[in-house]
C-alpha cells in the first residue's frame, strides 16, 4: 500500500473507485454469461485482482481506525487529571439541553434502559426513574448530566 493512502478520505474515494468497476466487469460478465459466451479469461482475472484490492483497502482502512483509537488513548493517557475532569465537565456543558418531561421518551427512542442511563450520566437510577414519573425537586445540574448521558448513550450506540 502506498503512503497516498494516508487519508481516509482518499482510501475511501479509491474504495469506491475499484468498486465502482468491480461492478462495470460484473455487468459485463453477465453479459457475457445472458449471451451464452464464455467469459474472457482477462474479466475473470482481473475481477479477482479488484477483489483483493477492495480487501486491502478494508484491511488499511481497519488499521487506521485501530492507529487512530491507539492514538487517541495515548494522548489521553498523557492529560493530566484536571485536563480531563476539565473535558468531561466541558462535555457535559455543552450536552444538548433536554426537559424533564422529554428524558423518558428520548430513553426510550434511543432504545435504552433506565440503568443504561444511570451509568451514562452518574445519575442513581431512582433519580431517573423520579424525574419520568414527574418528580420536579432537583437539581438544574442533574439535567445536564441526564442530557450529557442520552449524547454519550446516541454516540455510542452509533459506533456501534
């Protein structure tokens, strides 16, 4: 693999360009085929060389996410505790705001469960289960750690 591939934009635009003709020999394969012709051998091979292309891209595509990941957990490893209390306090700040009445069906649309919400946001589970049921004491900061665990909770169940 050459470095050109270093982006994962460009791995991608050229993903897309080899399925691209994988795709125009497949057609003209079947072509072939709907005639009753026998398929040229150099469709045959070169079809089979795309594929094993397309799996390389796959493959450096993978790594690069795994150097990315690998990364991004050295550099947290190297933030110190502040810096880190800080980021998270600053993730929790800018979480989208939500209303109490709406935490219930915004759990329930991302599929979660009240413990699953809990551990997301470091609210008790009874404080959850309190505010859908219309309890109304508490904390405007609770809420924010509520909105910051329905964000963490959308991410990741969009990674997954």
């Amino acid at each position: 693999m050459d470095t050109r591939m270093e982006t994962s934009e460009s791995l991608r635009a050229e993903y897309d360009r080899v399925l691209k003709r994988i795709h125009e020999l497949e057609a003209e394969k079947v072509g072939y085929i709907a005639r009753g012709d026998s398929v040229p051998g150099r469709i045959t091979s070169y079809l089979q060389e795309l594929r094993i292309q397309l799996d390389e891209y796959r493959l450096w595509g993978h790594r690069a996410m795994v150097r990315e990941t690998e990364e991004a957990q050295r550099a947290a490893e190297r933030r110190d505790m502040r810096d880190r209390v800080e980021g998270e306090l600053q993730r929790i700040r800018n979480a989208p705001a939500v209303d109490a009445a709406d935490i219930r069906e915004r759990r329930r649309e991302l599929g979660a469960t009240q413990q699953q919400l809990a551990t997301f946001s470091g609210v008790y589970v009874g404080t959850i289960s309190k505010i859908e049921n219309g309890f109304d004491r508490f904390e405007p900061r609770t809420l924010q750690l509520i909105a910051a665990g329905l964000e963490s909770i959308r991410e990741f169940k969009g990674r997954a």
